[in-house]
C-alpha cells in the first residue's frame, strides 16, 4: 500500500484514492498541492525487497523509461504527459498526466457492441497514429487492450494510458539479467509471442487488430474460436465487414509474427486505401442512381 495517506509524496503529492494494484506497485489518483490542487496519478513501483544490484539496474531502467515517456507525451496529444518522477524510500514514482474520460471497454467496445466500418476503421486510424509515436521511439508498448484506451470527456479524442509495461529489446534482454525470468505479459489480446517474453512492433499491432474483431463481431477475444493448424484467431465468419477491411486485420494478427505487418505505416497504407475506396463509393453510387432516374425519364417521353 501508499504510505501514510497524510504524508505528502514527493513533498507535494497527496493520495486520494487507489485506482489499481499490481504485484510491482500500485496507481492512485492525487493532488498536487504545488499546482493549484491539480488532479494527478501517481504509480508506485516497489523494488524495496530486492538486492542492492538489482534496485542499481533498476533504477537505470526507471530513468530511461521515465524520459521516453516524457518526451511521447510532450510530442504527442494522445499520450498522457508524464509530469515527474523521482525515487523516495528506495521506491521509485511516477507522476502521470490524470485523464478524465472512459476507457474504451465503457464505450464503443461494450460486450455485444457492433461498431459500423465506416467507425471502426476511424478507430483503427486513430490508434494506428498513436502507435506511431511509441514506435518510433523504439518503444513497444505490450498492453494495448480497451482497458487503456481512454476517450477523454473535454475533446472525445483517444488516448492510450500505462505505459509501465512499456519495453524495448533492450530493456528485455536487462530485465532478464535483472530478475533472472523471462519478461512477458499478457492479456487476452496479447501477441502470442509475449507468452514467451518477446515483443516487437508487430505485437501491438496485433493487439489493435484484436481489438478491431472485437469491435466488429462484439465478441471478445477468448470467445473468439482458434485454427487448429496455425493458431490464427476465427472470426471472418462472424461479420459483414468488407473483404479488403478482413484482409488488413487477417495480417495485423497472424500467429506466425514473420507474416504480420511488421510497421505501423504498413497498415496505415492499406487503411488509407481502404477509406478511400469508401469514400468515393456514395459519389459514384449517386451518379449510376442519376443516370437510372434520367434513362427512365427519357423512356417515358
């Protein structure tokens, strides 16, 4: 648990109330009483039952974690902003930007939730760009699923939250060392390599096409039946999408991580395709419906 709810963390952080717990730590909202009593998250990450070479190593993790997450923030409109971190008592905080909003498992992907394509590939899009941002910081963010994706009440816009399992090759291969396990996580829409402690790019693009047949058959993903041969997902059957929306996702989540997109502007490439083939289709259903109408006028003449 926090410390003392009437001690200040940090000197200027005041617990309010716990929002989740975990086996490293824990996350609550607070205020900062340096900033007006600004509403925060605060995460506290336990390493005090650890040896002194481990909470040195972990210590440099923390940093460079903490300063990727900094600079995703500062770059990006739909990453929270981290607004400190610090160590206190041989623990190790962050303190997060606090979203007011509702995660995406609170809205449009409600248990039995259809979403329309038009809808879905608008959220695709969204999060494909959000995607971009960690990826490009040679992040791989491990825990994309509905839970952390919050839709922000002031301007409805997406964001993606917790960011502490956020990793690279590199951080694995040390955290190894570290701990002397394997580092993997999962939920259900986990990549199935991150059952063996591996993540890549492609992992979290993996989980977003899960999250995308999850928003097109309103089912979730362990309700979702598996191919006996390859270990892929069975879900085509399950939606009226069109053959080319089923054909990206097909590739977002292959079992086999080689036959995946294997960067997010693959996708978005394929999307934009996708959209604009949609976008043009009314224009040109419009004009066939009008040279109905005016062939019939003339024959009535």
């Amino acid at each position: 648990m926090f410390p003392n709810e009437n001690l200040l963390i940090g000197g200027r952080y005041r617990i309010n109330e716990e929002l989740g717990k975990g086996s490293f730590g824990e996350t609550s909202k607070a205020t900062d009483t340096r900033k007006f009593d600004k509403t925060v998250v605060v995460k506290r990450l336990r390493v005090e039952s650890y040896s002194e070479d481990f909470k040195v190593k972990a210590k440099e993790l923390f940093k460079r974690e903490a300063k990727s997450y900094m600079q995703l923030g500062s770059e990006h409109s739909q990453i929270p902003q981290l607004e400190a971190y610090f160590e206190e008592n041989d623990d190790f905080y962050l303190v997060m930007e606090y979203i007011d909003g509702a995660n995406l498992s609170q809205q449009e992907l409600r248990e039995d939730n259809i979403l329309k394509e038009k809808d879905l590939i608008n959220l695709l899009k969204n999060l494909l760009t959000i995607l971009q941002a960690v990826h490009r910081e040679s992040l791989v963010h491990r825990d994309i699923k509905p839970d952390n994706l919050i839709r922000r009440n002031s301007d409805k816009k997406i964001l993606l939250i917790d960011f502490g399992a956020v990793t690279n090759d590199l951080n694995i291969k040390e955290k190894e060392q570290i701990t002397g396990q394997r580092t993997n996580l999962g939920s259900i829409y986990a990549a199935p390599e991150q059952f063996h402690g591996d993540a890549y790019p492609c992992s979290d693009i993996y989980a977003v096409g899960i999250i995308c047949i999850q928003a097109l058959t309103g089912r979730q993903p362990k309700n979702l039946p598996v191919g006996p041969k390859n270990g892929d997902k069975l879900w085509e059957h399950l939606t009226s999408a069109s053959e080319d929306l089923k054909r990206v996702i097909r590739k977002m989540i292959r079992f086999d991580n080689s036959q995946r997109y294997q960067s997010v502007d693959e996708v978005l490439k394929d999307i934009d395709k996708i959209d604009k083939t949609d976008n043009q289709s009314p224009q040109k259903t419009t004009f066939n419906q009008s040279l109905f109408f005016l062939s019939k006028q003339l024959l009535v003449v």
